[in-house]
C-alpha cells in the first residue's frame, strides 16, 4: 500500500483543525491528549528534580561522597531510556506509573550532576567565611551555596526537562496508557493517518520550545544579571 508523505501544508491544516475545533483523536480531543501529557511530564520531572536535587547537594558537599557517588550517577546517565523498559513493566506494570518512572530515571543524572559540579565550584574561601560569620548550615546552603551555582543548577533543569520531555513521548508509546501525545502519534500512525501523526510531533516540539524558552531562559537570563554574568 502506498502512503503520501504529508506536506507541510497538509500537516499545519490537520493541527489548526485539531486546535480550532472539537476534533477527536481516538475519542478524545487535542487538549485532553496535551493535558494527560503535561501532567505525566510534570510528575514526573518533580520527581527528578526533588531527587536529583538530594544527590547533586549530598555529593557535591562532601568530597569523598562526591568521587564515591558521582560513579553510579554517571552510569544512570549512561542508560538509555528505552532500556529501562523491562526495569519499569516489572516494578509497576503497564499503564500511568511507569511511564512517570521513565521519564523520571532519564532526569535525574544530568539535575544531579549540574548540582554537585555547581556546589564543588564555589570558592572555598566563600564557605570559610560563611562558618566564621556564624551563619547556619541553612543559610550557607540559601546564601552562598545556590547563588553561586545557580546556574550550573538552572542547566541541569533544561536538560532534565528536555530528556524528561522527549522521554515522555517514547514512554506513552510503550507502557499501555489509553490517552497522551505519544499514544496519539503511535496510533494515528497505525491507522496510516499520518497528517494527524505530524500534527502530534508538531505540537510536541512547540510545547517543548515553549516551556524553554519561556520559563528557563528568562530564569537563566534573570540569575545570570543577577551574578554578573550578563548585562543588565
């Protein structure tokens, strides 16, 4: 059977269709597939971040935890997503759960790593100082400690975010979820609606985009005047 790649004009006309209109994709709108999709994303990447934020500041404020730790979180980063597949049907089965773990394991090493060569770079005078001023474990870590490695901090958040996002897509392909982009796509595809399929991989690159450049760029932009690192 022959199949007609879809232009880019076709493309564009089935995503405003699905944009402007109550349209279905497999029984549900554009919006409920988006929503499922932020939503799976968003847990998941709270996730990576609470955790990769403990291990980035356990390892990058102890030198022999760091040369220790730093070996298994590199290895983590190391594994594809996809290969965690077996790891995750097995620990939660098909369905919601296991796609958040996917894209949680995916971005957890690049938040962690960022953290802790953050926290490793700032000037050990700043943190002799902190101690002889009095200040408490607290405030060195909210006083010296995030601002000058904030944007180390902010770096490993795009990348987390990135690989958490693209993760998301593969992991609703894979896992069983009834509803969700990545759903979308993979079944629009097998039903040879490939306009609608484009459509899909279209609007995910736009939210993708969104989400960098409107939230983290300006919160890099913001922390880097902030230190001196761009003008004003």
């Amino acid at each position: 059977m022959s199949v007609n790649f879809p232009d880019p004009a076709t493309t564009f006309e089935r995503l405003w269709k699905f944009l402007s209109t109550n349209y279905k994709i497999l029984g549900a709108s554009i919006y409920t597939h988006l929503t499922a999709s932020l939503g799976r994303w968003f847990q998941g990447f709270l996730t990576a971040f609470a955790i990769g934020m403990v291990l980035g500041t356990v390892l990058g404020s102890n030198e022999r935890l760091y040369q220790f730790g730093i070996v298994p979180v590199n290895v983590l980063q190391l594994i594809p997503g996809l290969a965690w597949y077996p790891v995750t049907i097995l620990l939660f089965g098909f369905g919601e759960d296991s796609a958040i773990f996917i894209i949680a394991i995916t971005a957890i090493s690049p938040i962690a790593i960022n953290i802790a060569n953050g926290f490793r770079r700032v000037p050990k005078v700043n943190m002799r100082v902190a101690r002889m001023s009095g200040r408490s474990r607290l405030e060195t870590f909210t006083e010296v400690l995030i601002p000058f490695s904030a944007l180390d901090i902010l770096a490993g958040l795009r990348i987390g975010m990135a690989n958490g996002w693209r993760m998301l897509i593969t992991a609703e392909m894979i896992v069983g979820v009834a509803v969700g982009l990545g759903y979308a796509i993979q079944t629009t595809t097998a039903y040879l609606d490939y306009p609608a399929a484009f459509a899909s991989i279209v609007l995910i690159c736009v939210i993708g985009l969104l989400i960098d450049k409107v939230i983290l760029a300006p919160m890099e932009s913001y922390v880097r005047r902030k230190v001196g690192a761009e003008g004003a």
